[in-house]
C-alpha cells in the first residue's frame, strides 16, 4: 500500500509541474457553473459515450431520456484505445481541478 501512496505522490507532483501560469491564471478565470459545465461538455463528446445527444439535450439513448427499468444498461469498454483518446483530457482537468480547489481554499482561509 505504501508503494501505490508514493507512486500516486510522484505522479501528483509531475502534474503540478506541468502546470504553466498562463494556465494557472486562465484556469482561475470563471465561476464553479462555468467548470461544471466544461465536464459536461466532455461528457457530451460522442466518443465519451456517457450520453447521446439529441437536441441540445443529453439522453441515456437515442430514443430514452433516462435509463428504463426493462432496458439494459449499457457499458462503455474502457480499454487501451478508450484510454489513449481520454487521458490527455483527464490529466487536465485533474490540474484544473487542483488549481481550482486551491484557490477556492485560499480564499476560503483568506490567503
């Protein structure tokens, strides 16, 4: 256990020095409605296959909106080739994510 710890720490700091302070700075920008709905437009990219969209609107399927009781639920495969396309995406909204809770942090603690 104390292995993946360390590996997980290696991995956080690599992270946090990608991290430029134009991205810093631009990442700061906006409000929390703003950076729900950049996830949400990635769960609306078709090769996510989180949702269908039809209409301007997110469905279950093309034909539900929600998951029915009697349908099965679908899957999404996440091998090698899912991983190679979504990846770069999630790093980045991990750094996203840890500049945006630090700021909050900070101003919360009045820092």
């Amino acid at each position: 256990m104390e292995y993946a710890s360390e590996l997980a720490d290696r991995r956080l700091v690599r992270l946090h020095a990608e991290i430029t302070e134009t991205e810093r700075a631009m990442w700061q920008d906006g409000m929390v409605r703003d950076w729900a709905n950049e996830s949400l437009a990635i769960t609306r990219q078709a090769n996510v296959s989180y949702c269908v969209e039809v209409d301007g609107t997110c469905r279950y399927t093309q034909d539900n909106e929600q998951l029915n009781e009697r349908e099965t639920q679908k899957t999404v495969t996440v091998d090698g080739a899912y991983l190679n396309v979504h990846v770069p995406s999630v790093r980045e909204r991990l750094k996203q994510g840890g500049v945006r809770l630090g700021m909050m942090l900070n101003r919360a603690l009045g820092q």
